[in-house]
C-alpha cells in the first residue's frame, strides 16, 4: 500500500488530533522481536524485506504484526508507526 506524502501528513495530524492518550508502560508489553518488527517498520519495509533480515517466514512477520496491532490497539502500519515514536523511545522515525 502507497500514501502520498500530503495524504500521509494529513492523516497523522488528523490522529494526532483525535487520538486519545496512550498508556506510556505499553511498550513493556512488546516483545524483543516485536519491537524489531517496529523498528525495520520506521526503515520503510516490506513484509518480505523484514522476513529476510530476520531469517522468517514473510506469514511469521504478519502474524508479529497482527499481535502488534492487537496489543498497541491500532488497525495499520502507519497508526502503528505514530505509536512507536510517541511510546518507544530509542526509535527515531522520519514521519
């Protein structure tokens, strides 16, 4: 799935704006390979792309990712991205 930059601004502002406040000891609910999921998220891979870094299946990394979104309470990759850089703190993320 592709976003235009102005969409994808747009669409984080309107979170941003509407979103309710978060629970700051979730990320403690993350598990190591969760939070690498996330992390080569921020980099802008593919599905495919985090399976072979991390020598899984690409079923394994949606599988990491359906629990991610469960336990974080989000229903894609880019609220999950907002996420990780307002709760994970060693991350650094271009949005």
């Amino acid at each position: 799935m592709w976003f235009s930059r102005k969409f994808s601004q747009q669409y984080i502002t309107h979170l941003r704006r509407h979103s309710r406040p978060l629970n700051k000891t979730v990320p403690a609910i993350l598990t190591k390979r969760e939070q690498q999921i996330i992390t080569f998220l921020s980099m802008g891979a593919s599905n495919q792309q985090i399976a072979e870094q991390l020598f899984v299946s690409e079923n394994t990394v949606k599988t990491h990712l359906h629990n991610i979104f469960k336990k974080i309470d989000v229903k894609n990759r880019v609220q999950a991205l907002i996420w990780a850089k307002e709760n994970m703190s060693d991350l650094s993320i271009a949005v």
